[in-house]
C-alpha cells in the first residue's frame, strides 16, 4: 500500500509544505473526507484527528453543512468587493461579533487570509501608530526564542522556532530581537518558579535598554505558547509584560492565532491572564479551517492617530470567509463548544495524568484542549528526549489510527472542541501502548 500511495505522491505535481523526501518516502497519506473528529485516507482508513486538522484549525469538527451553505449563500449573493474605499455586510458584521467576544478594548478589526498575515498586518499597524505620533523610528520587535508567528516578509523575523525555515531565508527584515520564553519544566535561565522571580519576564527590560526604547515598536507572544508545547507561563507573566511594555510605550501583540476562539477553554487564551493587549492577531478557529481567514483586532488608542492605514491586500475583508466566520462562531456558541473544551480539557488531562508512570513522561500538561506529553529520558535532570523516538511514538500512533504531532520535546494533543468522553476514553490506551513499545525499543522499560 505504502507504494502505492509513494506513487501517487511522486506522480502528482502538488508540492507538499515542510515535508521532507525522507518523510514522503514512508508514505503520504491523501485525506478524502472528514467526519466529526475523524478523517479518511484514500484507502478507506479511518483516523481520530487529534491535532483538529494537522495546524489545528478545525474547531467545530469535520463534515459541517452549515458552513458549506453560509459559504454558498454568500458567493451567491456577493461573492468579492474590493475592502479600499467599501465595506460589505459579512466584514461589518463580523467585526461587530468580535468586538463582543475579543477581550475589552479591543474595538476596531481587519480581515486577511491567514495567521502570518495577521500578524504582518499587525506589525504594520504598530508602526502607522508610532509613526503618525511623530515617532518615526520604531522598526524593531521583541519576540521570543521558541515563538512561531508565520511565514511571511516582516512576521518571518518574528520567528524564533524552525531554525531551518527561518536561517534559509535570511538576511531577513532588521529589527527582530529576541528574548527567551517562559518554559518552566526546562527553564532557559536554568531557574525554578517561584524563585526565579519571573526572569524571563524581566528580561524584557534589559533588552529594551540595550536594544534602545525609542527603536522598538512593539512585542509580540501567544498566551500560552506553541513552542514547547503548549506551555502556560506563571500568572505574574504577562502583567509584568505589559507594565514593561507600558513603561516604554511599547505596543503589546497578543497572537491569538493558535489559542482563540475556545482552543484553551476560554474564548480567547488572553482572558485566562490578567493583561489587556493593544493588539490581537487570530485565524485558524476563527473559521475552523473551512475557509482561509485571519483578523487582527487592535484598541481605539491605535487607529485613532493613524489618518491613512497604508495597507491594501485583494481579500482583504473577503465577504464569503467572513460570513462563514460568522456561522461557526454561531455553532461555537449555540453548541456550547468552548465550555466543551473547558470540560472536556479537565478530563483528558486526568486521562494523562495517568500515564506518568511511564519513564519517559516527564509532565503532562493542558488548557482547555490544548495539552501536552513533555518526554525526558531521565526524569530527574529532565533531559532532551530524542526527536527520533518522539516520531516513533507518532508513527505507532497513526497505525493504530489517530494522528498526533510533536512541539519541541512534547506531544501536542489539540483535538476539535466536539471531543466527547468515549472518544477521549479510545485514545487514553493507545497512547499508553505506544509510549510503552517506544519505550521498550529504547531500552527505557521492559
Ligand atoms: C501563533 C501563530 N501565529 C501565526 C501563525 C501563522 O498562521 P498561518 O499558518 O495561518 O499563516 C501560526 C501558525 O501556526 C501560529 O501558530
């Protein structure tokens, strides 16, 4: 079979994203159909989708017909108009929505394809803000090591994971300045909370100094990040971010482009801090993946000086993702989706709970449905696990037919919020088996 499908992979004329020859070499599988939390390959095989679409868009779970109507409807009815100089009625619509749900003072929102556009778009506002106060020489963001946040022209230098992606593209846009992320289990400052005085926080301060406030335009951080697998920094976090930011008057992005729209059993991850962003970048949820969007939502206080925003972009403001948007908020709420992620969030955390007996699971942890297995080889110095067994773990997984990926050193689970209790029940044990065969191949256990 696996042939088979290697031909139809070297027969095809489609380029794969991020995926290796060696990769492709083991197979490629085709997914034709999605049903609830499951997909389908080419060959009938069924697979529980664990990571809600690969990137983890899919919220709202496979097979929606209304999504597919709101989107017929809407090309029926008008399908595209520029955004420069019109609006049209899903865009306003939708903005209106999100200046309900978004956290408070975040007033104003624009529409684009994706996350990275999202978060250039972002950027671009940060700068038209400084620019139009008469403060021309902000060109610089603090981001952190470990962060992603998108493939694009300025998010690129944002970038601080996928070294690979990031080196082959440089020399990149100047400007972009780093500082290390909080990730407690393995602290990068080799420190332990609540001792450490939340050094990765104030590190901010120092980087500002040496870099020169007055260059900086803004700083950028999921909530709860991505990195290292959905990790969720100590609680005095992001308020010392902010008063940092606030001190050198430093714009604050929040990138709500993983965790938004009931990911971390919250509508947006923000709200589990005590912190108010100037700016927020989202996608992904936001559409559940059916159609591409991203949004950035940003405060009053940021278009209020800018008189033009420099900034056009042909689907922008698209009229059709926006009305599919709007419906899968609807399904988000009317299916009460987001407290699901909560509840259900709870209980799959219990179900790993379990398998820290094993040797190699250092910590597990989770928000909402965003959890993670963090591996170790030796749980007390909390030593790297290697990537080559990681992928083990995930290839045994998909022949016993659910998919899950890697983040650094962890297994991300982050399934589509429908997730019920039998479903997590199947998982549970598969997990547990296939940790124990990779264990037993490294001479780990017996
Ligand atoms: C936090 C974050 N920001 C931005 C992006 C870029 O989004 P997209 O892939 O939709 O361009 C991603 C993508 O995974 C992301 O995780």
């Amino acid at each position: 079979m696996v042939e088979t499908i290697n031909k139809l992979y070297e027969t095809s004329h489609l380029l794969l994203h991020r995926t290796s020859r060696q990769d492709a070499a083991k197979g490629i599988s085709v997914i034709v159909k999605g049903e609830g939390i499951r997909v389908f390959d080419q060959d009938g095989t069924c697979y529980i989708d664990l990571e809600a679409g690969g990137t983890r868009p899919v919220h709202a779970g496979y097979g929606r017909d209304e999504l597919a109507q709101a989107s017929y409807d809407q090309m029926c009815q008008m399908a595209y108009f520029t955004p420069m100089g019109f609006a049209n009625a899903p865009a306003m619509q939708l903005a209106d929505k999100l200046a309900e749900i978004t956290p408070a003072g975040i007033e104003r929102f624009t529409f684009e394809c994706d996350g990275s556009e999202a978060v250039e778009t972002a950027m671009k506002l940060a700068k038209h803000y400084h620019y139009y106060r008469g403060d021309q020489g902000r060109f610089k963001v603090v981001s952190r090591r470990g962060a992603y946040h998108g493939v694009n022209g300025i998010g690129v230098r944002a970038l601080g994971i996928v070294m690979p992606m990031r080196q082959l593209m440089e020399p990149l846009a100047p400007g972009a300045v780093f500082i290390e992320s909080p990730y407690c289990y393995r602290c990068p400052h080799n420190l332990r909370y609540p001792d450490c005085d939340i050094a990765c926080a104030r590190e901010l301060e120092r980087i500002i100094e040496f870099e020169g406030p007055e260059q900086i335009s803004m700083f950028i951080g999921e909530p709860i990040q991505q990195g290292f697998g959905a990790y969720r920094p100590p609680p005095e976090y992001w308020p010392l971010i902010r008063d940092i930011c606030d001190r050198y008057d430093i714009l604050l992005v929040i990138d709500e482009v993983i965790c938004g729209f009931g990911r971390t059993g919250l509508m947006f991850a923000t709200q589990h801090f005590d912190v108010h962003p100037d700016l927020l970048t989202m996608a992904k949820g936001l559409t559940s993946g059916y159609i591409p969007l991203g949004a950035v939502g940003c405060s009053v206080r940021i278009t209020e000086p800018i008189e033009l925003l420099n900034h056009l972009h042909t689907y922008g403001n698209h009229p059709v993702s926006c009305a599919v948007a709007l419906k899968n908020l609807e399904i988000l709420e009317t299916e009460k989706l987001i407290e699901n992620s909560e509840e259900m969030g709870r209980y799959f955390l219990d179900g790993l709970k379990t398998l820290l007996h094993h040797p190699s699971v250092g910590e597990v942890r989770g928000t909402g449905l965003w959890l993670a297995l963090d591996f170790t080889v030796d749980k007390k110095s909390r030593a790297p696990f290697p990537l080559e067994n990681l992928m083990g773990i995930i290839a045994r997984m998909k022949q016993k037919g659910i998919l899950v990926k890697t983040m650094g050193m962890a297994l991300e689970l982050a399934p589509p919020l429908i997730i019920n209790k039998d479903e997590i029940d199947e998982v549970i044990p598969v997990l547990d088996a296939c940790i124990t065969e990779e264990e037993k191949a490294m001479g780990l256990s017996k």
